[in-house]
C-alpha cells in the first residue's frame, strides 16, 4: 500500500468532509516528522492545523475552509455594507461576518469562525450553496 499524501488539498478536504459527515468531531495523523490535525466545527466548518513536515509540501496547506452551514443562495456582504469590506485579501477576526446565505427573505450570517487572512472567495454572489459548501479560505496569521 502507497503512503497517502497530505500535502494534497483535495485529500484533506476530502477527509474534513467524510468527517463531518460521519458526525466525527476531528481526526489527527501522526508521522515521525510532524502531524496533522483536522478538526471539525459545525459553526467554522473544518480546521487544519500542522505540525512539523510530515512530507514535502505538507506544511504549505494552512488554510481553513468556512463551509456554508445551510443550503440557500451565496452572498459576498449585505446589500447595505459600502465600506469596500468585500475586498480580498484582508484580515479578519473570529466573530466578523463575512458573508450570507439567504433563505426567502431570510440572511443567515457566516461568521469567519477563526481569525486569520480572508485570502479567497470560492463561490459567486448569488449562486446557489449546498450545506457544507465551501465558501471562502481563511490563512492563519503567524
């Protein structure tokens, strides 16, 4: 059997998913050179964290995904936000909301989930989002 490669993304995404939907709070991966922790949160969606360098290009992939926590359609900010927020990248704390999903008449806020640099928006505004579709990348800041 060939050794998985962690370096990646598709494969950690792949197991924040199986993870979360096997209801499974997180997973960690020990090698002699270093570890990998993905962590699944039903408000941030999956977080990765690493140790070490357990192979090649492992330590490069340091970003979370902030995953839709309902299906509806995508925004970007509210309609009412002018402040020129919707540029990326920029830094964002925890608690900022970065994003819609709307429902009818509804918006449900989504929260950032974890501070760090807001580096992409992976879905188009008004597009339509599945639960746990990912939804931006957040960069942590060393």
């Amino acid at each position: 059997m060939s050794a998985i490669d962690f370096s990646d993304p598709a494969i950690i995404a792949f197991l924040a998913d199986a993870l979360t939907a096997a209801g499974v709070d997180g997973l960690e991966i020990s090698q002699s050179g270093g570890s990998l922790r993905i962590v699944v949160s039903t408000m941030a969606g999956s977080q990765v964290s690493l140790t070490g360098n357990p192979q090649p290009g492992l330590a490069a992939i340091r970003t979370a995904t902030v995953k839709a926590p309902m299906a509806g359609h995508f925004y970007p900010l509210h309609s009412s936000d002018s402040d020129g927020a919707e540029r990326l990248p920029r830094t964002v704390a925890r608690e900022d909301v970065i994003g819609f999903i709307r429902i009818g008449s509804v918006l449900l806020p989504i929260s950032a989930g974890q501070s760090g640099m807001l580096t992409r928006r992976l879905v188009e505004p008004d597009a339509l989002a599945g639960f746990g579709d990912p939804l931006f990348e957040i960069e942590p800041i060393s």
